[in-house]
C-alpha cells in the first residue's frame, strides 16, 4: 500500500512539475515602490493577498498575491533609476524568509544570495542594522546587484553590501557576525531539472546530485561559525532530495554540539491551507509538495539556533 501511494505521489508531482500549464505565480509587492493601481488590478484578476489572514502579524509588511488559475503575471523590465513594483516568484520561496524572522536591527547574511528574491522580501518585513548579500557565481552576482537597484531606494543601499565570496569561507572571515542567516543552498532544483529536454544538462546534474550534498555541509558550517551565540539560521533548497534536505540538516545536528532544532509547527499549522506539506517533516522543518491548484514549490526549510 505504502508503495502504491508512493507512487500516486511521483505521478502527481511529476504532472506538476513538467506542464507549465499547472505552474503559479506569486505577484511580491514591492512597498518602496507602492501602486494602489497595481493592487486593485491584482484583485480585479482574482489575486488575494497569501498572507493577510493565516499570519495576520505581517499585515502591511509582507505582500505576496496570488490567484488559484494557473497563470504568470506580466514581468516588468529593469530600468536604470526607476524602481519596480513588484517581484514575481514562486510564493514558496517566501516560506525561509517568514521562518527566518527577521527584526529591525539585526545583522543578516544572505548567504547564497542571487537571484535576490528572498532579499528583497527580508528587506519588506525588516530593516537589519546591516544587510550582507552575498553569491559567489559572478554572472549570477551581477544579477542580484541588478535586483538590489530594481527594488530598494538610494537611501537604504548604505545598509546592504553586496559580495563575491565562496560561502564555505565566510564564517572564518566573518566569524559570530551575524544574528540572522539564510542558508538557500545550491541543489539539484527539481523543476528545472525535470522540466529541461537536454540530456546532457540532464545527465551533469545527475552527477552533481551526488556532490550537493557535501557542499551544502559545508556552507552550513561556515554560517554556524558566522552566526553569533543565540542567532539563528535557516537552511532551505528548492528540491525533494533526502540527501540534501533532512540528511543534511540531520548531520549538522548531530555533529554540532552548538545547534539546536527550533520548532516551526506553528508557522507550518497556519500555512497548511495554502501549501501542500509533506507529513513526515521533523517539528524544526518542512517540505513543500507541488500539487494541481498548489504548484508551490518544492520547497525544504529547517530552522536551527546557536546556543
């Protein structure tokens, strides 16, 4: 019986995740950029706010809309001076940063960074004392620093420092420096994976999946020694790989004597309606399943604190 579910669940996921037809979309507003044009035509389409009733605390903070049709919203372009109105993202990818928690303030490192979506939505619900952007990849930094000017006003770029660092070395540079990270590690990122019609890409990501896992550790050990004594990070990946989700942050668990699982029942209980939860998560984490009417996601979070 269990096999048999097992593998009603793959042909669901499967239908998900290789027909752009069941695909969503997030509409993230941006509020240095305000449009109540933009707002009232999001509801004229059957967009509705994702979080204004289950976390009522980020009403005005954090605005993400979205619409049960499967459909994508029109992209707006980047212009020099000018700053956009809004993100578009799969609405999942705001689940780390809700987990993260982020309070005015703060020190926060970003830690693998680009495109930058995650970013300018911590920097919706918060002001960190300094915000750290960091992504190693060169092509993929040059588009962060693009998203960054897109997004945030003149006045706030003095708190936000972008950089080109390998994420395995930030914690002996910057060792406890930080009260929040976000650890959005490199993965095998099933959609794009099972979605793309090369073979060759096909076959270099089968043999990357292999790798992910070891370096994923390893950025995870950089943030715990960059975090400071009573921080917290939080570890997500877009893919459905037990090797580079729970394994993962099970080996971190039991290896650090220093870190402990945080509890994120609650935030998953008022989240449930929206997004498909796997039921064998830990209470320090969840997984995020795509399915028809929720093609959110995958989507592993875990949350972990330094004591």
């Amino acid at each position: 019986m269990k096999k048999i579910f097992c593998l009603h669940l793959q042909k669901r996921l499967l239908d998900v995740f290789t027909s752009p037809l069941f695909w969503q979309y997030g509409v993230l507003l941006n509020k240095f950029s305000y449009s109540s044009e933009l707002e009232n035509n999001l509801h004229l389409k059957g967009y509705y706010n994702l979080f204004q009733e289950t976390l009522p605390h980020l009403k005005g903070l954090l605005k993400c809309y979205i619409s049960r049709i499967p459909g994508r919203f029109p992209a707006q372009k980047h212009q020099i001076g000018k700053l956009k109105e809004y993100y578009l993202l799969n609405a999942a990818s705001l689940l780390p940063v809700l987990a993260l928690d982020i309070k005015d303030g703060e020190e926060v490192l970003d830690m693998c960074a680009a495109p930058g979506g995650k970013s300018i939505a911590m920097l919706q619900c918060a002001y960190p004392g300094h915000f750290h952007c960091n992504e190693y990849d060169i092509l993929r930094s040059r588009w962060l620093k693009q998203t960054v000017e897109s997004f945030i006003p003149e006045s706030l770029l003095n708190i936000i420092t972008v950089s080109e660092l390998d994420g395995r070395q930030i914690g002996e540079l910057h060792p406890e420096s930080y009260d929040k990270i976000l650890v959005d590690a490199p993965c095998s990122n099933d959609r794009n994976w099972l979605f793309s019609s090369d073979v060759q890409q096909a076959r270099l990501r089968l043999i990357q999946r292999k790798v992910l896992s070891a370096v994923q550790i390893q950025l995870l050990r950089s943030a715990i020694k960059a975090l400071r004594p009573g921080g917290t990070l939080v570890y997500s990946t877009c893919t459905l790989s037990k090797a580079e989700n729970s394994d993962v942050t099970t080996q971190i668990l039991n290896s650090c004597s220093n870190i402990l699982p945080v509890d994120i029942r609650e935030m998953a209980s008022a989240i449930s309606h929206e997004f498909a939860l796997a039921s064998s998560a830990q209470q320090y984490e969840l997984l995020v399943l795509p399915e028809r009417g929720k093609a959110w996601g995958p989507m592993y979070i875990a949350k972990l604190k330094k004591t």
